[in-house]
C-alpha cells in the first residue's frame, strides 16, 4: 500500500496547492506522490484547486474569471504570497519526477466536453506514466478515455451503483471508507490499481486496510491533508506489520 496526500503538504508559512506545498509533499520519501483538484477558468486555462470558488469571492466560481484575473487573487501566505497554478505549472515545474501525480475533474455539466480537451491537450505535451486522471462523471471519464494518452484514466466511485465496472478503466477511486465492504464484495477488478480517498483519522485508515486487503499490494490511499497523514502514517505501518506476522 502507497500513500498519496490532497493537495500537498501544507505548514503555517506554506499554503496548499502551491509549488512549495507540491514540492515539499513529492520530496518526502514516505508519499507516493500528490493528489489535485483541476478547474477550467473563463478563457479556457486549466488550473489547481481545492474548491471551484474563488478566495476572496464566495459568490464566484473559478469558471467566471480568467487566468489572469484569478493571479490577482493571494492563494498563499501572509508571509508568502503565491499565485494559482495551473496544470502547465505542475507538469512544467515537476517534469521527470518518478512520483505520482492524481488530478481529479469534478462535473462541469455543459463544459464537459472542452474541459476534458483542454486537460488532454496539455496532459499529452508531457508523456508520463505517473499520471493519474480520475471523475465521478460518466461522461468526463469516457471523454478522458478517448483523448488522453499519457495518463491513466479513472472513476471515482460515490455510491454502489456498479456502472463503472462494466466499463474498461485502468483504475478506481473509491470516495471514501464507506464504500470499502462494496468493492470487497464486488471483487471483479481484482488487480487493477485501487485508490481510496477522503482519509483523515486513524480509524478510517485502519478500518480500509482490513477491508480491502486483498487489494493492499495494489492500493492507494489518499490522506485529507499533511497534519493527518503524519498520524495515520505510523498507525497504518504498525497495522500492515501486524497482518504480516499474522499471515
């Protein structure tokens, strides 16, 4: 089992889904790699995200500006002050790391179809394959299927409804602890790579590996964010030492 952290790792001076926060979680040797949000701004620029809203302005969403009327917006520090990025960024900046990178696409209803372009545009300027491109949308993750190349494409599981596994995807997400006893009693994917999200206490970390652990060798678990992965972390080993001895 691998561990992926949302949005990088954070600290009083470091503000999540910046370059510091991606750089600092990507360079910590107990992570596997960083999971992000991505939105389409107003022209049409893809951009890192934890919320579709805009700091600042809760009545705004970030497909109602620009790219360049989003930089005006501080998305760091007091001390640091720091720009969004956009997918280009992350790829550009990161290029030849050999760790993983998740990027989620929420619904984006009628702007489902240039969304998924626009990201397959920029994600095939950058053959890598620690890329990782997960929906809940039925209909973004057949486009992504269709259009991208160098990444691989997956569903996010909400509920038990079992569309997503008639379909040929290289992965599944599931959203959240809850949906564990699911997937173990599905057990028509076993062996292809599942990832499991929402993670933010011992509990729920613990109660996943005893889950899923036929899916263990082949499993990763996305933490909410860096001050719960540094508790779960020491939980989860200790747990996975214990089920080895016992095995």
């Amino acid at each position: 089992m691998d561990y992926i952290i949302k949005n990088g790792m954070g600290s009083k001076n470091t503000a999540l889904n910046t370059e510091k926060s991606i750089s600092l979680a990507l360079h910590n040797p107990e992570l596997l790699g960083v999971s992000l949000n991505l939105y389409m701004t107003k022209d049409h620029r893809i951009v890192i995200s934890d919320t579709n809203m805009v700091e600042g302005s809760p009545n705004y969403k970030i497909k109602d500006y620009t790219l360049e009327e989003l930089r005006v917006h501080n998305i760091g520090t007091r001390v640091n002050r720091e720009e969004i990025m956009t997918l280009e960024n992350v790829l550009s900046d990161f290029k030849g790391s050999d760790k993983v990178f998740v990027f989620t696409m929420n619904d984006e209803g009628g702007d489902n179809k240039i969304f998924v372009e626009t990201v397959a545009n920029v994600v095939n300027n950058y053959p890598n394959s620690n890329l990782y491109i997960k929906s809940p949308s039925a209909e973004i993750v057949l486009y992504l299927r269709d259009l991208v190349r160098f990444a691989s494409v997956g569903a996010v599981l909400v509920n038990q409804d079992t569309y997503f596994l008639k379909q040929n995807l290289d992965f599944y997400c599931l959203a959240g602890p809850s949906l564990c006893p699911f997937w173990s009693k599905q057990k028509s994917e076993e062996g292809v790579l599942l990832m499991v999200e929402s993670i933010d206490d011992e509990e729920d970390a613990v109660s996943t590996i005893h889950e899923v652990q036929s899916f263990l060798n082949k499993m990763y678990m996305i933490i909410d964010d860096s001050n719960a992965f540094k508790t779960i972390y020491p939980v989860c080993q200790k747990e996975l030492e214990t089920l080895k001895e016992v095995d």
